[in-house]
C-alpha cells in the first residue's frame, strides 16, 4: 500500500508543470526591504498576509472592466452561483490572481452569476457543494484534495485525509454528472492525474507547453464551429498574441469532446518537443458529462488573457452554459 502511494506520488511530480519565468519585478524591488520586515514582524506572517507574492498587476482591475462583456450571453434562469477554487500542490500560476478577478467580475457586472472565490475544500462536503450551480477550477495544479502537509500528519490523521480526498473526488463527480456545471481554466489539466476519471471528465492531461507565455501564437476558431454559441464571439477570426499554450495527453481525444478553438501549429513560433502525431493541439472545448456540462479553455496563463474581451466572453458562454443557461449543441462520439 505504501508502495502504490509513493509509485503515485513520484509520477505526479514527474508530470510537475514546468515553468521557466522569473518572480515578477515587484517582488525582486521589495526583497531589499524585506529582511528588516522579517525582523518586525516574522516570516509566518508576511507570508499568510501575502502568499507567494500573489496580485495582479498594476491596472488590471481598470482593464478587466473595459473588456467585460456588455450583457450576459443568456438571461439566468434562477440566481446562480459559481464557487471558483484555484488550490494548488504544485506550481501556482501568479495570474491566478488576475483570473480571480476577471473571473467574478464577470458574472457580477453581467449578472450571470454569483462567485464564491475559496480554496476551502469544505466547499466540497456534500451538504456544502449543492449550493453551487457550477464549479470552476482555475489554474489548479496536482492532487488539490490532499493537505500538502501530509507527510507530516499522524498516521490516523493521514487515513483521514486520504478518506476526505476520496469523498470531495466522489462529491464533485457527482455533483457534475447530477446535471451541473464544471468549468477548467488553464492548469485545471495539470491537476488530479492520480484521479482518472478526472482526466476523463475534463479531457485530458497536460503533457508539457511547448510554446511558453513568450511565445508568438496563432489560435483558430475549429473549422466548422464559427458559428457556434461558445465561439461565435470569434466572428471566425484567428487570434495572434504571446501565450503558453499546453500539449495534451490521454484520454484527450477530439472524439470525446466538441472542439472549439485550436492552436495553428504552422502559424505559430516554430518549437521543439512536439509530442502528438496527429498534430491535434487543441485549446478550448465543451463536452457531456452523464446530465452535467464540462467546459475547458487553456487559455489563461498570461495575465493578458484576462483582459482580452474576446477570451473573456468565451469563458462566459463557456460558465453560462456549463451552469445551463446559455443554450449550445454539443456533441461528441465518444462519452
Ligand atoms: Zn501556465
């Protein structure tokens, strides 16, 4: 038993997102005066007032505004709420910040919906998790439902934990297939890989970026889906801009879920470690899952994502109509 767990353990790490950027500037110009803060007022607390540095870049909240969508794609046909949980175990992205921000403004400014921003796993107890018509899960990383401390827990502290994580696998999986909603920004694939059937649900694993946040990329509307509720904001446009854009793995197939936008591999910055033979790159879809609705976007590294009105409507399509408000046909061969 301890066996299988340290076999799983060591695969998640393998399959760590690796990222290369620096610490954001902010951070490098405060490290000056920090050790006199230490001194004041000790580690621990900086850091629980601060953690990792996190916020989103100076003006985001003036340009997050400008770019929000006038209306919501579908009037609500009840108040709805979204509980967005953004817990990482392995790297954490600093634009979840931003996302925070554009994700909830989103639905307060168009009236779509009611956010509950909270890492809380709490959220995720089955008297706790029916309150909310859809669950996003923003740039998540790794096995965000076991305590990173684990290791240090008692061994009767640690069962629990693992019984609990197993419980919040079981009550968001239902909570999906029950007819609700599932929304996954960026590195919501780079998460749960010892939980099968969350890749199945989502639609695959991460499998490394290719092109990083500095790289020059062309992302297309899928042939044939200009038209479509979920990217029809795209008026069948190509979009070029800098962004990390992700590989993917099994159990991603374009059979299991309806694409929506694509990375165009011959437009794009060339780059190496190219994995999929059938060039299939693709960057945003919807699918089924039993009666409930997955929408997934990996887009959303760079903070500029969040400001970018294009994007930020089709992450609303995307929530409207995972939480079903927003009406779109969505088909897939395989479930
Ligand atoms: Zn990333």
């Amino acid at each position: 038993m301890n066996f299988t767990l340290k076999a799983k353990f060591n695969l998640a790490i393998t399959s760590h997102h690796k990222h290369t950027h620096q610490r954001p500037l902010k951070i490098i110009m405060k490290s000056k005066i920090i050790p006199s803060l230490l001194i004041l007022l000790g580690a621990g607390l900086l850091i629980s007032q601060n953690p990792k540095g996190e916020n989103a870049p100076n003006g985001a909240e003036e340009k997050i505004a400008q770019a929000i969508p006038a209306a919501a794609h579908a009037k609500p046909a009840a108040p709805r709420k979204m509980l967005l949980f953004s817990a990482t175990a392995g790297f954490r992205h600093q634009s979840i910040a931003t996302g925070k921000i554009a994700l909830a403004e989103l639905g307060k400014k168009t009236g779509a919906y009611e956010t509950v921003v909270s890492d809380d796993l709490a959220n995720f107890d089955a008297d706790k998790i029916k309150q909310f018509d859809v669950i996003c899960f923003l740039s998540t990383t790794q096995d965000v439902f076991t305590p990173k401390d684990i290791k240090k827990l008692s061994p009767d502290e640690a069962k629990s934990a693992q019984e609990k994580s197993l419980t919040y696998r079981k009550n968001l999986m239902e909570f999906i297939e029950s007819g609700k909603g599932f929304v996954g920004i960026h590195a919501a694939t780079d998460t749960l890989y010892n939980w099968p059937e969350y890749g199945r649900m989502i639609g695959g694993y991460f499998d490394g970026h290719p092109w990083n946040a500095g790289t020059e990329v062309q992302i297309d509307v899928e042939k044939g889906q200009e038209k479509h509720p979920l990217a029809a904001m795209f008026d069948g446009q190509s979009m070029n801009f800098k962004e990390e854009i992700y590989q993917l793995k099994d159990p991603y197939s374009a059979k299991r879920q309806h694409l929506l936008l694509r990375l165009n591999v011959e437009k794009s910055a060339k780059v190496g470690g190219l994995k999929r033979k059938d060039g299939d790159y693709a960057v945003a879809w919807a699918r089924h899952q039993g009666k409930g609705r997955v929408f997934y976007c990996s887009l959303g590294h760079n903070h500029e994502m969040y400001w970018n009105p294009k994007i930020l409507s089709h992450y609303l399509a995307g929530i409207q109509w995972a939480i079903g408000d927003f009406k779109a046909e969505v088909t897939h061969t395989i479930d």
